[in-house]
C-alpha cells in the first residue's frame, strides 16, 4: 500500500482500450503506450474472441527493478519503465515497447478467458476467484510463453531470439537427457531447471511450427471454456493435436533435439580446460571472473545453498576464499581494482513502495569494510579505475536521462559528466588501464548494440563495431585488444577487437554459451564463465589456442531459426497518434471491489470482501472472523489510507463472546462493538544482504458491549513490529539470520481495568549446510477479571490447547533440516518439491490467581513443500508431540502423545 507520494503528479490517457497513469513530464512515453497497445489490439487480436476488457496501465518511473505485471484482482497493470541493466536475459529493445507488447498479450489473454465457466466464476464471483479458475484451467508457462512469442515475432528480438533463453533446454536436449514434464512445470530445490517462460516459448513455438499459428488461441478457449472439466488443458491440446500435454512436451523436446543437433555450432569448436575445479554436482553458478595483477581471481558465485558473494581463488592452489557477500541486486557484475570491488545493489524508499534506488558500494579488502558511495540516485554497472581512485558509472534520472557520470572515490563527488547527446543506455563501461579512456556496449533507441570509445575530455564518442540486434556483454582489455561476449543465431560466444586497426575476430568457439573473456595477466590465458546446467564454470584456454577467425559485418537481424516469420516487426510502424490527457487525481477512481477471499492468519479465520483502488493507496476490507482459540466471531470493516505518511486507518470490529469467570465459574454472554482510528508509520529497507521490514501502529479504539455485560470504554492499542534477515538461498527453508519482534499493548484508558501486554520474538542462527536454529520466547500477559478481554493470539506450546491465564511464556527451541527433494507428483494434483523435520522443544508456564502451571512439550514435525494443481507453493506438515505435563484443558485424556496435520507458520 502506497506506491508514490502524494506529491507525485499524475495525468492520464483515456480511451476506449486502456487509461495509461503517468507522472508528469513522460507523456511520450505514455503515448507510446497507447499507440502500441491500440495498434496490437486493431492488428493481433486473441483468434476466436472478441473479448477485450479496458485496462489501467500505471508507469512506474521511480522505481530502479525492471519489471510488469497484469493483476487480475484488482484488474490493472504496472510497467516499472527503469530498463534492466544486463543485455542477455531480456534483451536490448527499448524497455517500454518489450513491456507493452508482452504485457499486452497478457491482456488479451485474461480478456478472452472471460467464456463458458471461466465467464460464469467472473460474474458470479468476482476477480480473484475468475483468477483461480484461470490459473487452473492454464498452466503458467503458457501464458508467459504466449507472451514471449509475440515480443519475438513482432519485433526484431525478443527473448525467443537470445542463445542465454535457450541454453538449458539446448544444453539438456543435446545431451539426450530431459527433465520430465512435472519437473519442468514444478521446478526444483536441488536441480536447476528453466523457468515455466522458457518452457513455454518452446512448447507454444513448436506448437504453433507444426499445427498453426492459431493453434494454442484455440486450445486455450477451450480450455478457459473448460470443455474437460478434469485436465481442461490438457484435454483440450488432444482434441486439437492427438497428444496430451506430458506427450506434446515429449514431442516438442524431440524436435528441438533434431533441430539442434542438426544445426550445430559452426566451424572449429575449441577446447577447454578447468581454470576452477569443481568436484560436486550441486548447483552453483561462477560469473565475472576479474583478475587482480599478482593473478589471483576474483568470481561472483550464486548457489542454492548459499547466498550470492564475491570470492577470491589463490594463483597458485586455487583455493577459496570469501570476500564478501553481495546484496540485492539486477545484475552481478563486480568491479575489482587496487583493493577495492565495487558493485551496485537496490536501496529502497522505507515508505514508498514504487520508489528505490540504486546505490554503489565499495569494499575496501584490506579494512574489510563497505561504503555506499552514492545515495538517493540510480547508477548502475560501476567500474573501478585500475588504480582505485574513481569509478564510471550508468546514471539514470526518474525521466530515463542516461549518462555515464565519473565519481571521485576519497569523496563521492561526480567530478565530471560524460556526453550522451543521442542519449543511449551504457551497459558495463570499462576504463582502458591508463584511464585516457572508456569503452562500453551501448544500446539506441531502437534496440541496436555496438561497441563505443570515449577518449577523456573530447565531447563525442566513436563507434567501433557495426551497429546489431545482437547483444554485447561486458568488454574487458589486455594490450591492445578488447575482448567480449556477442549473441549469435545460437549460442553466446567470444569475440575480440583490435584497437589499432578494428578487426574484430571471434575467438575460442565453443559448442556451449560463453561469457565475460578475460586474460590471464600471468601466462596469457584467456578465461570465461562457460555455460552448463549445473551452474557456469570459470574455464580456460591457452593463447596459442584462440583460433581466431574472420568475423563479417552484420548489419541486419541475424537469422535465429526459432520463430515462424509470419509476422514483421511492428515497432517501426507504430503509429504517432497524440492522444489527449488530462490529470488524474489522488481520488481518482476511489472505490473499486475485485474480490472476496479466506483469511489464514493462525488463529483467526475469516472470509473478506477486498476493495482497492488503481493507485493502491485506499483500500477497505470487510468480512466476518473468527478467533480459534477464544472462540470468538463477528464481522469487522477496515478503512486505510495510504497516500499519505503515516497510513491512516478507520475500523469496526464486532465480536460475539463468551466468558467464565473463574472465582465462582459464572459464565457471561455479551457483545462487543468496537470503532477505532488510527495511524501506521511503515518502513522497510534492504541492507546488503540483509532486508528489513516492520512498523508503528496506533489506535484510539471505543468500546460498547451489550449482553450480560452492559458496559463503554475507551482504549488505545499499539503495535511495533520488526523483522531483519539474511536473504535465503534457494534450498534455505528460512531465513538462517534473523530476527523478528512484535510487541502489542492495548489499554483502558477510561478507568476501566483493561490491559494486556503480548510479546512475539524470533531469532534464526545457521547451522550445517541448509540447517537452521530457530528460537521463539513469547509472552503474554492479561488479567482474566479485566473488564474487557483482548483476542489471544498467543502461541501455546505444540500439544497443548489454549488455558486462560492471567500471565503466559513460552521458549521454543527448533532445528530445522531438509530431508529429502523428491521432485515427483501424482496426476497433477500434488508435486512434492522437498521434505524437511524439524525437532522441537516448547518450555512455557503460566499464572492463574488459583497457582501455576507448566505446559512443556517435545516432539518432531515432518513438513512437505509441494506445489498444488502445479500451480501454488503450499506447505503442510505432520506433527507429533509428546506432553510433559498434563494438558489442564482436558478433564480426561491418559495419553500424552498427539498426532495432528499443521500448516507451517513462518513469523521470520
């Protein structure tokens, strides 16, 4: 809640499609928007349905996270305009033509599902059930790879014609080995498998290859139609292809494997040796390999058991050692020089959610400390000068100015800005090592890449390779040569660049993608992060064996065989209608009801109806609860507003109870009404690898209770809550450094005894690999003769039921392990990712005015995390726990043991 400050001042264009949301001062790029999107609308239409539904479509120009989505509840879209930083996982077309085009089709997609039952859940129930019905009837990968075959066949690139989106299915075909279709659907903790986008370009391109380009428009209608109550999906690409879907994927992986083995690299493959050996077959990725000049390297290494960091390699043993972990960031590169790496990584706003930055770091190796040289601005790919002294940088204003700025280190100051008239995007400048001068890939405003020099103080830059649809890499130089990585028709491959005469030759080909070159300063290696599916490895290869060849000038689109050319690039025939504009309010379209929905929030239960506007800043839910453990239930209605700092909040919360006096076990009847105000100071942050999170709140909340007990009171409550954790790794089943707070205390304040004092505390510690201690101290503390009894939220020891007390603790020690990653599902019903235990230990006691008691428990959970209908992670768990004491809320029960199926509640 609360994308932009109130201050932010927004207009619109409004037509009968989409309402685009824009902050003043980008009304071009709104307009290309609009042109856009009516122009795919007129001219590619969903076959088969005339369904289109209008949109609101917000740019997020303060945001640094390249991003878009479609939402379905509430139904609206967000492009976070700040293009990526990396030029082979997305590409290089101008950001907003690739965001308008893929979020588009989602658009039509979600438009043309609205028939047969999908319709029917849309009418009758609302958004977020119609997205339910949707997501089940289609799988994931056929929405994102529907949308990724229409960036590509409509423009000159798209991800469909990048070797690094293909490479692990290549990798995989090519070794006659496949993921199954479950796994590739449901992923991995353990192996790396390519996400549902990659997935599905090539089912949906093989699809539409062999039986039509409106082949998967058909099935899909079908199937949102649901035509085959039971696998409607699935059902539906038979009726249409003879094959269900796990035999579709079979065939498609089949064609792709005579297609690429058919179509091999071309000319000399060159061979390579293992600068790093790695003798074990867990995933871990090695990438931006940098030399320092005693030949020591220094490699960005992501695992899944272990978060992203910077290590360094001895030059003589190899050995490994860690630097320094790195944050949260878009991209991984590192820059080393003089003792010091640089990087960039995200800071976010603490209220705003759409407004961040990106910040450079330093670590200084000898003082074994980081510094964030800038603050409140947006840089991206710094890059040391060899001696340490300044760092270039990519700037990127709120208005997508680039530039490339020279930073003074000692200070931080920008000692000078470099020209950029045309205003192209740089992407990982890189100082020749006299600092006379830079080099860095550039992107224009078509999309088109080519190597740029810039000689200090002149005021032009000069081209030095063809400009292309192929993306270029990080440049490294050694003498006189640059060398980087190039896109070609398949793969990612090596190339260098003569800087006394031009020649440009392609060096060390290999039959995998290939990346960030560097030389060796010792002997004249040339070393590079090599591709495979267990993570990229750092090889090398001699300098006698580059085997360099002659490269021609390409001026045009490479031919990348993939994608059917049954339809033309769009982006140079857009239209340049201007369309009108006008402002668009902070109350602009205030009330908007999408859905209504469970609430799961352990121990209160609920169903709401949820109400929120296009701007996310006003939002009202209303519904009916129910507390398990005091057995408690009403309806409540919430109003916050977040365009301002703090949130506002307005509330009713009635609840219907029951109570037992303890001193003589008369039992009370009554009801609650209760009306409150009040205000939420939010904030959140990342802190390198950390993030952090939590908030402030206070209401002034009234009372009146009606029943047995006939009575109005005043009270205010406060809240804080705070967590701060190590970001996980992808097998971490939590946080394994943390720490989490959160402290309520609501109190009479009109003289009536009424008080309660509630304590949640959590700290996470790492163990062995993947291992996690998890301790919890609780504590509550409340009067059974108040006169108004506050929820109980707390806790109880595992194997207890809930005791009223006038004062509660509880000290939980846990260790949490993974025990197995079955990857294996039944029918597409259930996909079982991993399996872990955790053993446990609940110390508590708790005070009446009639004594104490201890309620102490031991015991083990076993706990799945699987994947339900193929679609949404859930975690369920089976627990055993053993009482030490007798349960004081049982009159009869000999056993100690209990047996019970959980749902997980993760408080870090």
């Amino acid at each position: 809640m609360g994308l932009r400050p109130p201050s932010t001042k927004l207009r619109q264009i409004d037509t009968d499609t989409v309402r685009v949301i824009y902050t003043d001062g980008q009304e071009s790029e709104a307009q290309r928007v609009v042109n856009l999107v009516h122009y795919m609308a007129r001219k590619y239409p969903f076959v088969g349905s005339d369904n289109l539904r209008k949109i609101s479509i917000l740019l997020q120009n303060e945001t640094d996270i390249p991003n878009g989505y479609v939402g379905l509840a509430p139904w609206l879209s967000e492009f976070y305009i700040s293009p990526p930083s990396g030029n082979f996982q997305l590409g290089s077309l101008p950001w907003i033509d690739l965001l308008s085009i893929h979020e588009f089709r989602h658009v039509q997609q979600r438009s043309a599902a609205r028939t047969g039952l999908s319709k029917f859940a849309f009418i009758l129930f609302g958004e977020e059930f119609f997205s339910a019905i949707v997501n089940i009837s289609w799988p994931n990968w056929y929405t994102e790879g529907d949308a990724v075959i229409f960036e590509t066949a409509l423009s000159k690139q798209g991800r469909g014609r990048l070797p690094s989106f293909l490479n692990g299915y290549r990798d995989k075909v090519l070794g006659d080995e496949d993921w199954s279709y479950t796994k590739a659907r449901n992923g991995s903790f353990k192996d790396f498998v390519p996400n549902h986008y990659n997935l599905g370009f090539l089912m949906q391109n093989y699809g539409r290859t062999k039986y039509g380009q409106d082949f998967w428009d058909k099935v899909a209608l079908e199937s949102a139609s649901y035509k085959g109550l039971i696998y409607p999906f699935s059902k539906a690409v038979k009726r249409v292809s003879g094959e269900n879907t796990t035999q579709f994927y079979a065939s498609a992986l089949d064609y792709y494997r005579e297609l690429w083995g058919i179509d091999t690299i071309k000319g000399q493959s060159v061979a390579s040796d293992p600068f790093i050996d790695v003798d074990h077959d867990r995933y871990e990725d090695y990438s931006y390999p940098v030399f320092d000049p005693d030949g020591n390297l220094y490699v960005v290494i992501e695992s899944y058991d272990f978060v992203p960091a910077v290590y360094r390699f001895d030059r003589e043993s190899h050995s490994r050692k860690l630097v320094t972990r790195l944050g949260y960031s878009g991209e991984s590169i590192v820059s080393v020089a003089a003792g010091k790496i640089a990087w960039a990584e995200y800071r976010l706003n603490s209220r705003w959610e759409r407004k961040d930055y990106s910040s450079i770091i330093v670590f200084d190796e000898a003082k074994k400390s980081k510094r964030k040289l800038t603050k409140g601005e947006s840089y991206f790919s710094p890059a040391l000068s060899f001696d340490g002294s300044k760092i270039v940088a990519l700037h990127d204003d709120d208005m997508q100015n680039y530039e490339l700025h020279i930073i003074d280190i000692a200070s931080g100051a920008v000692v000078d800005r470099l020209p950029n008239p045309y205003n192209y995007y740089f992407s990982f400048p890189t100082w020749t090592s006299d600092a006379k001068a830079i080099v860095s890939p550039v992107r224009d405003s078509h999309g088109q890449m080519a190597l740029f020099m810039h000689i200090m103080g002149e005021d032009d830059w000069e081209r030095l390779t063809p400009w292309s649809f192929q993306p270029i890499g990080r440049p490294t130089l050694h003498k006189d040569w640059i060398y980087y990585t190039k896109s070609e028709e398949e793969l990612d491959q090596l190339y260098r660049l003569s800087v006394l005469d031009g020649t440009i030759e392609k060096i060390a080909a290999g039959a995998h993608s290939r990346y960030q070159p560097v030389i060796n300063p010792l002997n004249g290696d040339l070393v590079f992060a090599e591709y495979s599916n267990d993570g990229r490895r750092i090889r090398k290869v001699g300098p006698k064996s580059f085997a360099p060849g002659s490269v021609p000038v390409i001026d045009e689109t490479p031919d990348y065989l993939f994608v059917e050319e049954s339809e033309d690039d769009i982006l140079s025939d857009i239209p340049q209608v201007r369309y009108d504009t006008k402002k668009y309010g902070l109350f602009a379209h205030p009330v908007n009801i999408h859905s209504w929905r469970p609430v799961f929030d352990d121990p209160v239960y609920g169903l709401e109806l949820r109400f929120l506007n296009v701007l996310q800043s006003l939002r009202w839910n209303t519904g009916i609860q129910f507390n398990s453990n005091s057995k408690d239930y009403g309806p409540f209605s919430e109003l916050t507003l977040s365009m301002w700092y703090p949130e506002i909040l307005f509330g009713y919360t009635g609840w219907k109870r029951k109570r037992t006096r303890e001193s003589d076990n008369q039992v009370f009847n009554f009801y609650d009404h209760i009306v409150d105000v009040g205000l939420r100071i939010p904030f959140k942050g990342f802190h390198g690898a950390f993030n952090y999170a939590g908030g402030i709140t206070t209401r002034i909340n009234q009372v009146k209770r009606v029943g047995d007990i006939e009575d109005s009171f005043t009270f205010l409550s406060h809240q804080f809550n705070f967590v701060h954790r190590l970001r996980l790794a992808k097998k971490h089943p939590m946080t394994r450094f943390g720490q989490a707070v959160r402290l309520t205390l609501p109190h009479s304040i009109s003289g009536d005894t009424a008080s309660q004092f509630q304590a949640q505390t959590d700290f996470t510690f790492p163990s062995f690999r993947n291992h996690v201690v998890w301790l919890q101290f609780d504590y509550r503390k409340e009067s059974s003769d108040n006169t108004f009894l506050f929820g109980d939220n707390f806790m109880y020891s595992r194997g207890y039921a809930a005791y009223i007390s006038n004062w509660i603790y509880r000290i939980g020690v846990n260790y949490q392990l993974p025990i197995a990653y079955p990857d294996f599902g039944f029918g597409g019903l259930i996909y079982f990712n991993r399996v872990r235990t955790n053993l446990f230990a609940d110390i508590s006691k708790l005070g009446m005015e009639s004594g104490q008691l201890d309620m102490n428990s031991v015991g083990l959970e076993l706990i799945f995390d699987v994947k339900v209908l193929n679609i949404e992670s859930f975690s369920f768990g089976l627990r055993w726990s053993y009482r030490l004491q007798e349960d004081p809320s049982y009159t009869v029960d000999p056993s100690r043991s209990k047996f019970g199926i959980f749902v997980p509640v993760n408080r870090i």
